[in-house]
C-alpha cells in the first residue's frame, strides 16, 4: 500500500519542489511508517489534489521533507452515494464514518429519531477520522458531514436519489430482483434500537426500498458497512 501524508490544505506545490511537513505528518512518516530517504509516497493536500512524492533528507529528527513530483490524476467514482444515519454511540459512530469514507460515500446526513442516541463527536476527532481513512483509501477529499437533522427533514434533501433503507424485517440478503440504474443513491441506516413504526411509514412514503442484510440483526456500524456494499453492486 502507498504510503499517504498531507501537506498543508492551501498548498499546491510545483513539481520539483521541496517542502517541509508539520510535525504530525512527519512523525507519521518517520516513526509510523518508517520511511528514509528516497523512499516514494503520495502527497495529499485533502481538497482533491495528490502528488507522487520522494522523502528526502530530514533537518531533525522531527521534521519531514519530501520532493514533490508529477501530480496524480484522481479516481472517479460513477456513483453519488449518500448515507443517512441515525445517530449512534460516539466510538461505533466513529468506526461507522470511517467506513463510509472508505468506501467513496459522497455525503452522511446524521440524523435524530425515536431511539438515537444524543452524544456526538468533536469536529477535531471527525476531522482525525477523514484524514486516517483518507490515508487509507487514497480517496482525495473526504466526504460531508451534515450536521443530525429530525430523520424526516433529512429525507426530503434528496429527491433525485434512488433510496434504500436497510430494515431487520427483511431478513434475506436484498430484496427479490433489486436493480438500481441511478447513479444517485441513498441509504439509510437506523440507531440499533431500530426504527419505530412511524419512522419505517415515512421512509416507505418518502419511496425508499427495504433491503434486508442477512438472516441476523447487525449493529449499526456492521449494517454500514454491509448496506454500501449491497447498494454499491446494484
């Protein structure tokens, strides 16, 4: 795996140039990954640029510098995949955004209803997050994060998306025939409560899809995890 560090997000350096790195980024490269001198890496400024890159002679110990080289195309992604989510406890929250970033989620809606939990994380540590799977992945920018919204506001956001919800009702691997030719797709994904009956009226109002997720109920990080892959296959 290419080893990923980020450059300040108002830089765009030119080919050739030497730049030097902060000191969390350095420490990431030096004592994390390890890398010396010479070693190859991608530079990243988290705003949908990267550039190949070559480590290259430190001044201490606790500085990073690299050489910048030829800028590198960024991967499309054909599908706009949204995830509304219920909010969850803090630490499965956090594992479930590191999912979704990873696997090219465009927006997370949070969302409040009967059974979510009230806690939220910090800006900072949702910020940590994006830049680790951003690492990760290698995708160039992370996705928004809206802030939570009543879960029947969040749905009325995106009329043209084809959407689905992921319900323990439905206790198959997907909806007979299920076909998606809209490169505009949304899932939902409930607090692991579950929804309440008037919730599940609403999303089936709203026109969204039941999908099911196998024969068990999955804790609402799993379910993330599980949902984007089978609404991404459609």
């Amino acid at each position: 795996m290419s080893v990923r560090v980020f450059c300040s997000p108002d830089q765009t350096p030119e080919p050739g140039a030497t730049i030097e790195l902060d000191g969390e980024e350095s420490h990431y490269l030096l004592r994390v990954r390890r890398r010396r001198v010479g070693d190859p890496l991608h530079l990243m400024n988290g705003h949908g640029k990267s550039w190949d890159a070559i480590c290259v002679e430190s001044p201490s110990t606790k500085c990073a510098r690299v050489t910048v080289g030829l800028p590198l195309l960024p991967s499309k992604d054909p599908l706009e995949l949204v995830l509304v989510l219920a909010m969850i406890e803090s630490s499965a929250l956090g594992r479930a955004l590191t999912s979704a970033a990873e696997l090219g989620v465009r927006e997370i809606q949070l969302v409040r209803c009967a059974r979510s939990q009230d806690q939220t994380l910090p800006r900072k540590r949702i910020d940590r997050i994006m830049r680790s799977s951003m690492r990760q992945s290698g995708r160039p920018r992370p996705p928004q994060i809206h802030a939570p919204l009543p879960i029947a506001e969040a749905l009325g956001r995106y009329p043209h998306h084809s959407g689905f919800i992921a319900w323990e009702a439905l206790a198959s691997p997907s909806a007979p025939g299920l076909t998606c030719d809209n490169h505009r797709r949304l899932l939902v994904i409930g607090p692991e409560g579950g929804f309440v009956t008037d919730e599940i009226e609403l999303t089936h109002q709203q026109g969204l899809r039941p999908v099911g997720l196998g024969p068990w109920t999955l804790r609402s990080e799993i379910a993330v995890v599980a949902g984007l892959a089978l609404v991404r296959s459609l």
